[in-house]
C-alpha cells in the first residue's frame, strides 16, 4: 500500500473525528484532493491557495540558500580564516562548502523550529475549532527564519512564533482574516521582548555574541565586530561596504534580507505570475526614494559640523537606502500580503508609498534602531482597510457625480 493510499485510509478511519484535519490537512498537501465537482458550473483554475504559498516559497529559497552561504562566509571572515570576496557575485571566497555548512548549522534550526512550532498551532487551533488546516503559514514558516539575526535563541523564536500564530492569526479567525502580517508581528514581538538579541552589533555575525559574553566575563581579549551598515550610519561612521557588495549581499544583516539583487530577482518572479503587486512594489520604492531626497536636501553644513546624530542616515545617498537594510525584503514579500495590504488599486499606490515613505522617516529619526520597514507595514496593515474604504467612497461620489450630470 502506497504512501497516497495509506494517507486516504487514515482520513477515512477517522472523519468527522476531531483529528481528521490533520490527516486532511497531510493528504491534500502532498497530493491533490479526491474530491471534486461534477454539475452545476464552476470557474475552473490550476491555481489555488497551496499552489500560491508555494510558488511564494519558491521566490524565497534563493534568499535561504544566500543567506546560508552568507551566515557561514560572515563567521569565518571576521575571524580572519578567509578572505573577502574580490571577483563579485560568484566569487569562490563566497561559494564554497566551508561557508555552507557553516552556515546551514546555523539557519536549518531556525527553518525547523518555525515550520515545527508554527504549524503545530495551526493543527492544534484546527483540532480544537473542526475546521481544515490552512496553508497560510507556509510562507510565514519560511519568511520568519529570513528576518531574525543568525544567533537568535531558539527557544525565543518558539515563543515568538506562537505569539505571533496565536494573537497575529488565529485570534482574528485564521488564514485570511488577519490584520496584521504575522511573520513582522512575530519580528516586533521579539524586538520589544529581546531588545538586546534584535538589535545592536553583537547579533548579525554568528559566533560575535558569544565572543562578547566571553570577552565580558575576561574569558577571552579577541572580538568579533557584526555591526551593520545602518548601525554604522546611525552613530555617524562610514558605511564600509561596497556599493555592489550591499547590492549582491555581501554583508551582515538579518539571514535573508542582505541580498538586493536576489530579492530583486524574487519581486520580479512574483509579479511575473502575478501574485505580488507591482503597484505596491513600485510605489513602495518611490515613497523611500521621495522621503530619501528630502533629507539629502535639508541637510545643514552646522549638522554635519556639530556632529548631530541624524546627519549620518539624513547624508546618506538617498538610492543607498534600497540597498542596505531590510527595505527591499520587506517591499517585495511583506508589503505585497495579499491578506494585509490595501485590495483596491489606487488604495494600494498609496499603501505602498507611505510604507517606503515612513520607513526612512523611521530609520532616520531612529538611531537607537535605525530600520523602520517592520513598523511601517504593520502601521499601514492597520490603515490599509481605511485607505480601501475612501478610495471605494471616493469611487461612489464621482460615479454619483456622473449620474447626475447625466440625467440632468
């Protein structure tokens, strides 16, 4: 007896109990469904919301592999065992085994702990309340792992992850029904509990917290530097980087938002099968390069003089700021939810562009944490049904307007 057939008996032994979701849930992932309509008529389409999840998940495995690559070539560069990359993209300092396995032992358990914990609240939530088991948290699963430091304790992503499943999801009604992105309400959950774990140099480069506990407890005089390309900005030093080692990802960060041209890559395969809004996209990017030439503009030579602690992100080349940070992960597969975002086209021209907007606000006028891309889309996510809902009155006046002009 085959795996498909062994699945099936099991979802027949046991419906209308109350684990049938689960078997349900194991059956229709792994295989099409038996069930299907024969009268009446249907709109028939190949696409569904498994197949939407996964093609998702598809735009974000390059993202995972980078950010594995990188995790491990981060490590062993500043411990001095290798040396940065000199020939771009495929560079072979970049590319090898060493950095790979470095780095998998590292990012595998984050992948493992928020698809195991995440999706077993999705089963217990679906046993509990009778309802099948939704596949909304698939991309969650792979999103959360790409937004958190490489050294986050495990056991704080379980407790994040089953805050954010629980408060961010399901009580709202599950897949569908939330308000909030639930992979940024598991982010901001873990920044205001673990401050000290989200932010500050000692977290982007694997093994850099550990050296600096050492060094705290006189255990050890060597150290790692992990500060980022923001946090250098924030205290007014230079960025250190190359502009196209920031564009390739050839820098400390988050596992899977360092790599531009990669989630350039993603943006476009989402829009290309058309589940990621371009508007959103597009707009986002505009509202950050706007609010980006504003501050390029009103920067005082006295600043710069009297050292202000703005003057480092406000001279900051306005462009740069798609390229450093978590801007450009959070436009491409964070702002663009489905679920979360403005649903009207002209709604999402502006959702999008106060998110790019208000996320250089933030980072700027932040330095203690200068990212603002999780704020601001969870701020617009709580506006998005009142843009929505002025757009489409806006829409009813202007027609009522017509109607008139009309019939007078």
């Amino acid at each position: 007896m085959g795996l498909k057939q062994k699945l099936h008996t099991l979802k027949e032994k046991y419906k209308g109990k109350k684990v049938a979701p689960a078997f349900n849930a194991l059956h229709t992932f792994l295989y099409s469904p038996n069930d299907t309509t024969h009268g009446g008529t249907h709109i028939k389409g190949a696409d569904d919301l498994k197949r939407t999840m996964n093609t998702v998940i598809m735009a974000l495995l390059p993202c995972l592999v980078f950010g594995i690559f990188n995790a491990g070539y981060q490590h062993h560069l500043a411990l001095g065992e290798i040396q940065s990359v000199t020939n771009g993209f495929l560079s072979s300092e970049f590319w090898n085994w060493m950095n790979f396995t470095t780095g998998a032992w590292k990012v595998i358990p984050l992948v493992l702990v928020s698809y195991g914990v995440g999706l077993g609240v999705e089963f217990l939530f679906a046993v509990i309340k009778g309802h099948e088991v939704e596949e909304g948290y698939l991309v969650t699963g792979m999103l959360v792992p790409l937004i958190v430091p490489i050294d986050i304790p495990l056991w704080m992503l379980t407790i994040a992850v089953i805050f954010g499943v629980v408060i961010g999801k399901e009580v709202f009604g599950g897949t569908g029904m939330n308000i909030l992105n639930p992979a940024l309400t598991i982010r901001a959950f873990l920044f205001f509990a673990y401050p000290t774990w989200m932010s500050g140099d000692k977290v982007w480069v694997m093994g850099a917290q550990e050296r600096a506990n050492e060094i705290a407890s006189g255990l050890s005089v060597d150290s790692i530097s992990g500060e980022t390309i923001l946090g250098n900005l924030a205290q007014n030093k230079a960025m250190g980087y190359d502009t196209m080692d920031m564009f390739f990802g050839f820098i400390p960060g988050s596992v899977g938002e360092t790599s531009t041209m990669l989630i350039l890559l993603g943006g476009l395969f989402l829009v290309y099968t058309k589940i990621g809004s371009w508007r959103i996209m597009l707009s986002a990017v505009l509202g950050a390069l706007s609010m980006g030439l504003i501050f390029n503009g009103v920067v005082d030579a006295h600043w710069v003089a009297e050292g202000s602690k703005f003057y480092g992100l406000m001279s900051t080349e306005f462009w740069h700021h798609l390229i450093i940070g978590g801007l450009a992960f959070g436009i491409v597969y964070m702002a663009t939810d489905p679920v979360t975002a403005s649903q009207t086209n002209r709604g999402k021209w502006i959702y999008g562009f106060l998110i790019g907007f208000i996320s250089i606000l933030i980072r700027v006028f932040n330095p203690a944490y200068p990212e603002g891309v999780m704020l601001a889309i969870l701020l617009m996510n709580v506006f998005a049904p009142t843009i929505d809902h002025y757009v489409v009155q806006g829409n009813i006046k202007r027609r009522m307007k017509r109607l008139k002009v009309k019939n007078a």
